[in-house]
C-alpha cells in the first residue's frame, strides 16, 4: 500500500485520512482500512453521492405459447457499477441476470452452463413446482464446466407474481449470490393490473476490494451474515427514476441480498401493497413502509406526487450474535437505494384515467384448517467446535444440515403447524421450498390478515407460529435460514413429502 497522497486526500472528501488509494485504469478505488484480512475494501462513500444513471430494467425473456426455453450462463465478467469497472459473477453476463417471464401452466426450459470455479445448481425460488428430478431439486450439482436441462413445470393454477432464482450449491450459496447470481421471475397476472408502467427493481448488496474484484467474506461476516458495502437496484448505485404526478407505477421488488434487511421507505410518495411473496391481498393495502427479510419480494403500487423522494432503506436491527464483543454491524446505516423524481404533468397525470385495481382472488385460509401434525423447528446459533463437528454451530434443532439425512416426513396433502423458535440474538428469516406458509401467531398474538409469505422472519429470541399445505407435489427438499451465511453454516433442514396412502 502507498501512503495516501494529500491530494488524493482532499478527493476522498468524508473518508479523510482513513483511505488509501490504488491506481488503475484511470480510475481511484479508494479502501477502508482494516476491513478483512483478505485485503482493503472499497466503501460506498467512494462513488459519490449520485450516480444519476436512469434505473435499467433487466434483459426480459417471455414464454410464448406456453413455453420458454433459455439458456442461463453463470460465469465470471465485468459489469460497471457507478462508473467503475468490477469483477463480479452473473447469468448471462449480467447482474442481475434476465427476468424470466411466465404464465401458470407454462412449461420453463432451462439449460444452466456452469463457468464458475466451484460447483453450482438453480433454484426458482417460491415457485409452486416440483422438487424432484430436473425440476426444483436443490440437490442437483453442476460441477465447473458443465451443463443441467431443468424442466419447471407451472400448474395452471399457480399464483400470479413476483418469484426469482438463484444457486442452491450447500457451502457456495452466500458467495454465488453476494457475486451476483440472481435474476427476478415474473408470473404474470390472468387479469393485468393497471397502471402507466411497471419495473422490476432487484437489490443486491456487495463488497468490492481495491482492484474491483469481488471481497471475500471474514468469518465474522460468515457468523453474521455478509452485508455489502454496496446496495444496487439492477445493478446500479442510486440510479435515477423520474415519473410524471398522477402517474401509478407497479414496482416489483425483490431482496436478493444476502442477509441485508430491507425496511423500505419513500416518504412523500402513495404506497399500496398489492402483496407480499406469493401472497395478494383482496385489497391493495396502504403502507408507509415494507420490511424485506432476505428472500422477500414486494409487489408495490406507488401513485406519484410532484417532489424528489428517496428510496431509502433505514436502518434495522437484527441482532447481534454475541460474537466479537456482540457489535452486530447489522444494517447499521441508512441507504439510499433510488432517488426518485416526479415532474408535474399538470392535468395531464393519468391515474384517474387508470382502471381501478381489479379485487385480486381471496387467499386461502388455513386459520380454520384441520392440523394434521404439530412440529416445533428451534433454532440456535452455538460458538463454532463446541457442536463437535468443528461447525460454526447453527443448527435446527440442534443439529446442523447434512444432506443424507431426512429432518422432516410430511404426508402429502396434509396441512401441518410449525412453530418456529428463534433461541438466539439474532433475526432467522425461515425459508420454506415449493410450499408458502400462512402466518398465524407472532410472538403470542394472532395475525389479524391472512398473510402469505415464503420467507418469514422470526426475530431473536421470538416465536412464530405458521401453518402449511402440502399439496400439489411429493418429494425431498429443503427449509432454512435465508440468511444465506447461515444455511452455509449449517442452518437447513431436509423434509421429504411422502405421497399419501
Ligand atoms: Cu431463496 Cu432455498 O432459497
Ligand atoms: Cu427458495
Ligand atoms: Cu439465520
């Protein structure tokens, strides 16, 4: 490292003394100190406040008579991001990868070529499809050079709505993903929604080292889950988005971050819910802000009011996990994620003209359901050795994820109540496979909606209560922490639905 020269100094501006700086290709990549043992990283402050750049939408690919068949490449490439050049991983030489758009009852083809260094698979994440075989089976490996033909099968009646896909490879899930991997899927909706436009917003955290090149995570960020020093919505820092007043836009949201907490926020700006993961509300519902645990999608109608606003993602506290003096570092620090601006279209703004949204299809509702079986799922986070097996110690029920083994038999068709014990300091967002879950109880009180989600936050030291139909399909998959540090670690379970008779 060269000493930091005065005038580099005065460039950084608010990293002061604290950076140094690396030449190259004309561009200064300036570091934190200290961060990792693996070499200086760059900090968020370094891009400056604005890019400006109007937010992109993702590479879109459409079935068309029932069909879509495409070809997925996970491999390592350069992107630009806020004006530099980085080495990230991505399908098909993006980041985020295409969007995948379906219909229920549509046939996915997917061919997945694997240009990486390690092993990898793909997982549609919330998609109602089978998990078995070359469908959504998280067991399949791909190793480095080849291909897998995955076949996702919809069935007619599949939810309409926000899913996304991403590597599934037990070990390499956190590091796949904070480099990149992940791609938004659309399954559209039978009666469209009005509004002027739709966007696809996929955001992702990473952390970049001085040469451009992705950061490798500390064990203390593998204990707590990695956060990025970058927070990107389809790949961008703080792209621009510019809307006329009057204008209703549908914003699909999804947090590919892989264990940032989204508490999303865009004061001054009309918010309506239309749903949560595969979840919808008979009603849009009125909101001030929405929490993403990692894994969660929003599907969001924002009715535009003359003004700047920001997208900002405030601060949360997930918890510590008493590691390192209990110094969490958990999305510590407000972000700003978009800067949005709506010009006044005089008498010309059009949402009075739209449509009204159309009543969406009543959820079903497991609150007066027969429970066919109870099961309590606790999970715990221990110092790494004192489980024996030289792990870091997350386990559910007290046991650590291994593949051979079958955590759970479920009989297909039944409808079970888990309750989900979070015994640590710190937040677990439970994700299940194929199957969503209804909340029923957050810490001893009765959810008062019906509440659909795949991913469900369980906070530190809390208890949640959920129900689940297991219909549809049969076959081993798997649930876990979609912190996706801790499923590496250990935090996953096997569940095997057995056919029924
Ligand atoms: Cu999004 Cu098993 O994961
Ligand atoms: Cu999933
Ligand atoms: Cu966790």
């Amino acid at each position: 490292m060269k000493p930091i020269s005065r005038r580099t100094a005065v460039t950084l501006g608010g990293l002061g003394l604290a950076g140094t700086v690396v030449g190259g290709a004309g561009l200064l990549w300036t570091a934190q100190p200290g961060r990792t043992p693996f070499g200086d990283t760059v900090a968020r402050s370094a891009f400056g406040a604005k890019s400006g750049e109007p937010l992109r939408q993702p590479t879109e690919l459409k079935s068309r008579d029932g069909v879509l068949e495409v070809t997925l490449d996970a491999a390592p490439g350069q992107v630009r991001i806020g004006g530099r050049n980085a080495a990230t991983l991505g399908y098909n030489g993006g980041l985020p990868g295409p969007t995948l758009r379906v219909r229920a009852g549509d046939r996915v083809a997917v061919t997945l070529h694997n240009g990486l260094a390690d092993p990898t698979n793909l997982h549609t994440h919330g998609l109602h499809v089978s998990p078995e075989g070359k469908s959504d089976n998280p067991f399949v490996m791909i190793e480095p050079g080849d291909s897998f033909d995955y076949e996702f099968r919809l069935p007619a009646d599949h939810p309409p709505g926000l899913y996304w896909y991403h590597p599934h490879h037990h070990g390499v899930v956190a590091a796949q993903v904070f480099g990149g991997l992940y791609g938004a899927i659309v399954v559209e909706d039978p009666l469209p929604i009005p509004v002027t436009r739709e966007r696809v917003l996929v955001v992702s955290d990473l952390t970049l080292n001085a040469e451009g090149s992705l950061a490798r995570a500390t064990v203390a960020e593998r204990m707590h889950g990695r956060e990025g020093e970058l927070v990107l919505v389809n790949g961008q820092l703080n792209p621009a988005v510019d809307i006329r007043s009057g204008e209703r836009e549908r914003w699909r949201i999804v947090n590919a971050c892989v264990s940032r907490y989204l508490r999303l926020r865009l004061d001054g700006q009309e918010l309506r819910l239309l749903g949560l993961d595969s979840g919808r509300f008979g009603k849009p519902k009125k909101v001030d802000e929405v929490l993403l645990a990692p894994g969660n999608r929003a599907d969001l109608l924002v009715t535009a009011t003359e003004g700047v606003a920001a997208l900002r993602a405030v601060p949360y506290d997930r918890g510590d996990d008493g590691m390192m003096g209990g110094s969490g570092g958990s999305s510590p620090s407000e972000v700003t994620l978009a800067t949005v601006t709506v010009a006044d279209a005089g008498s010309g703004g059009n949402a009075n003209a739209l449509a009204p949204i159309p009543r969406q299809a009543t959820p079903p509702d497991l609150r007066g359901a027969t429970v066919t079986a109870r099961r309590e799922f606790v999970f715990e986070m221990g110092m790494g050795g004192m489980m024996g097996g030289g792990g870091m110690g997350f386990t559910i029920n007290g046991r650590e994820f291994d593949g051979a083994r079958v955590d759970t038999t479920v009989q297909g068709g039944s409808v079970e109540e888990w309750t989900l014990t979070n015994a640590s300091r710190m937040d677990h967002p439970l994700h299940l496979h194929v199957w969503p879950m209804q909340v029923i109880e957050r810490a001893g009180r009765a959810v008062d909606s019906v509440l659909w989600q795949d991913v469900i936050n369980v906070p530190a030291r809390s208890v949640v209560l959920v129900r689940i139909a297991f219909t549809g399909f049969t076959g081993k998959t798997v649930y876990h922490c979609h912190i996706l540090d801790h499923e590496d670690n250990g935090m996953m379970g096997v569940i095997d639905v057995r056919p029924a008779g």
